[in-house]
C-alpha cells in the first residue's frame, strides 16, 4: 500500500502554483455533455475524480484529444444511450460521487438517464434529494431501484419551472441549471447556491448560447434555448489548495508565495485565516505569506471565543474547516471549530490529539481547539487518511512536526491534490512515497 513518509519540523521556502479547481472541473466537463460542438477546456487538475469522469465520458461516446498537459478538446457528438445499461457503467459511475453530474446534462439533450448510486467520500451523509426533486420539478420522471442503487430518470419533455431548493446545493444547482438551460420555458431557482464555480459555469453555459440571469446571486433565471454550442474555458485555480497553502505556511513557519490566486474569487478565505493570525500580503494576483515565529487568534469585540463555521457561499466553505482546525494548534489563544453541514469531518482530531494536539471533540459537529502557540511541537506519528480534506490537513500536522510521520490511504488525497508530493519537495519538504502495510489507524 502507498503512504507518505514525512520528516517535519522544517521551514519550507518557495514558489507554488495552485491547480485547477476540482469542484468546477466536476461541473464543467459535465457540461461538454450539452452539445455535440467541440469544447475547448484548459487548467483541468490532474487528479483521480476528474480522471475518472474523463473516462466515464470517454465510455458514454465523447471524443477526447488531450493537446497539452492541462487541456484537452471534447466532442460530444455520438452518445452511446445504451451504455447506460452496461456493467461497466455501473462500475465507473459508482465509483465516483462527482458522477450524478451528467444526468441534468444528459436529460437536457437526450430526455433519459441512468445513474448507480455515486461514491466519494465518507464523511456522513450526503444526500442528492436536491438534484432529483429539482429535475422533477422541470417534469423529469425517476425510479430508484434499492436492490441495486441505480437511479433511472426519464425526461421525454423538460418544462421550466419555479424550483425552491431545500438547500443551497453546489451540485444540485449546477447540475438543475445544465437540465433547465435547454427546457422548454422559464425556469427559476431560488435558494440556489452561488460559488465561484457554479458563476463559472453559468457563465461558460451563456458563452455557449444559454440565457441566464442572476449569476453571482441566490436567485436564477434560466430562459430554455433550443440548442447549445461549443466555447472555450478556463478553469479557476483551486481556492481550497490555496487555503491549504496558506496554512501550511503557517504551521511550518515558512516563506510561501502562491501563484495566480484570483484573489477576487476567494471571498472570506483570506479573511478568516487573517482571524488565526496568519499575515500574509498580496502581489499582484500572488498571496506572499512571510515566515512568522507565532500567530495569535482573534476573540470577538466582547473577548468571548472566536467561533468558526461554515456556511453556504459567500460564507466559509466547509472544505477548509479542516485545515483551519490543524492551524489553530499551533496559534496562540482558543477556537471553536463548528463544521454544520458534514457530522464526520471532524472524528479526524483523534490523530492530532495523537501527535500532541490539545483538541476536545465537543460532539460530532463542534471540537474547541487550544492552541499551543508553538511551545509544544507535534509529533510525528504513523496514521491513515478518512478523507481528502483531512488527509490533506493531517499532511500539513506531518510536515510541522518533530520527527517521523507515516499517513496511509494517500489515495484519498491524490483524488484531490494534484502531483502534491512533488511541489511539496520543490518547496523543501522532506516527503516520500514509500509501500507499507498500515499498523492501524
């Protein structure tokens, strides 16, 4: 088995380039599915989930041409329907959760979709009601089979509509507005959610003929066109790489420039992590963050403890909690840590109170975090990675602690972080792939 070998306790020094964002990528190459035109996407993360929908699309008929490391042309102009019935299908459309986002795409051109109950992450329960109570809203039709966790959806005729979502879903906005942007009428979507890549792809779906309004706010109007055409995109660069850079930076007392952020698009992020304490300055498009002794966290105006908690957009994303947690460990002062929207992102602290962390789990949803101001480095110790977003915080524990790490499963955080061992050693740091059966967890 792969794993990471980390000698920490090291300042790094140097130049990192963020990768592409992976939660656009899922969303936009979904969309190539739109139209038989040729689609022209660059800055796409070289990372297993997107790599695994490139194949997924390569099955279902789509013409790929990589023309350069990040880029690649995609035709989708012969659609194989039948797939859908085919084991195979089953296989590579369960196992990954970013799947479900070819089925509004596919309603839209060809009125029928099937997909197996998608994969992903385990970290509690995520529901995709959102995505399936929208598509019948615009008169989608669809059957759920237990004994084998497929979704069959039929769409002979999609109608606009007024759709309330239950929540402000990333991917069940998206994948509602690639159903509605060729259905017949006018579809509204109100509580629907407003990152930086859903705009992305709104934007991108205008480009290519569509007529939507409200972009940027929680309120869409999507006007059906009869046919969409081809464009060209450029992915942002990935906003939950850069927080993790930040704070990698951070806990390991290093000098760290992050190129081309977009700083535009990263709403509250620098924000919060200024909240820890974390200085950090902006040249140009590039974050500086100079190498600091300690970093102290800030209390509300009436002194009580900070409280950190995500939110949909343009609140705190709930991917960088976790790494907002490991921070906090080395800072000087106290945070509570409320991760609302996932009650299994947090059961990681055990490992950091492993390597020395003073962390209480209040209950699954809530740890307060006592920072050591540096007094107490952690300690190197031999752990397994739940999850991407924890492997990826676990990492950065690793790489500021005294002494040897070993973390496995590390094909966790290969499914979100792009050749990560790689610009980490570029950086200084003292990592290693090496095969290793893991002691326990």
């Amino acid at each position: 088995m792969n794993a990471f070998e980390i000698i920490g306790g090291k300042p790094l020094k140097g130049e990192i380039i963020p990768q592409g964002a992976k939660n656009e990528a899922l969303q936009i190459l979904s969309a190539v599915l739109l139209t038989e035109e040729p689609m022209t996407i660059s800055n796409i993360p070289d990372i297993k989930d997107v790599n695994k929908l490139i194949d997924l699309l390569a099955a279902l008929g789509v013409k790929i041409d990589r023309i350069d490391k990040d880029t690649y042309v995609f035709e989708a102009k012969d659609i194989n329907i039948e797939y859908f019935q085919s084991s195979e299908f089953r296989e590579k459309g369960g196992g990954l959760r970013g799947s479900i986002m070819i089925v509004g795409p596919l309603l839209a051109r060809f009125g029928k979709a099937a997909i197996p109950k998608p994969g992903g992450d385990k970290i509690g329960r995520r529901r995709l009601d959102t995505h399936f109570l929208g598509f019948e809203k615009l008169g989608a039709k669809f059957v759920y089979d237990a004994s084998t966790h497929f979704f069959n959806v039929d769409a002979t005729e999609l109608k606009g509509n007024y759709i309330l979502l239950d929540e402000a879903s990333v991917t069940g906005t998206a994948n509602i507005v690639m159903a509605a942007v060729l259905a017949k009428g006018t579809t509204t979507i109100y509580n629907a959610a407003c990152e930086p890549y859903l705009q992305q792809l709104c934007k991108m779906l205008n480009r290519m003929g569509a007529k939507i309004s409200g972009i940027g706010s929680n309120l869409l109007t999507i006007e059906g066109v009869q046919r969409l055409g081809g464009t060209s995109h450029r992915m942002l660069p990935d906003m939950i790489e850069i927080g993790s850079f930040i704070g990698l930076a951070a806990m390991t007392g290093s000098e760290i420039t992050i190129k081309d952020v977009c700083f535009q698009e990263l709403g509250v992020i620098p924000s919060v992590f200024s909240r820890l304490g974390i200085q950090f300055e902006l040249r140009g498009d590039d974050i500086f963050i100079p190498a600091q002794d300690s970093y102290e966290i800030d209390t509300f105006i009436d002194g009580s403890i900070l409280t950190i908690s995500d939110a949909p957009w343009p609140g705190f994303t709930p991917d960088l909690l976790s790494i907002i947690l490991v921070v906090a460990t080395q800072a000087k002062g106290n945070v509570l840590i409320h991760q609302k929207m996932f009650e299994s992102r947090l059961f990681f602290v055990d490992k950091l109170i492993d390597m020395g962390a003073q962390i209480i789990l209040c209950d699954p949803h809530r740890a307060t975090v006592i920072g050591m101001n540096k007094s107490h480095s952690l300690r190197g110790i031999e752990m397994t990675s739940p999850d991407i977003r924890a492997g990826v915080s676990l990492l950065i524990a690793a790489l500021s602690a005294k002494g040897k790490s070993v973390i496995h499963n590390i094909e966790q955080i290969e499914r979100g972080y792009q050749d990560i061992e790689e610009r980490l050693r570029k950086l200084g740091a003292d990592i290693k792939r090496v095969d290793v059966e893991p002691r326990g967890h």
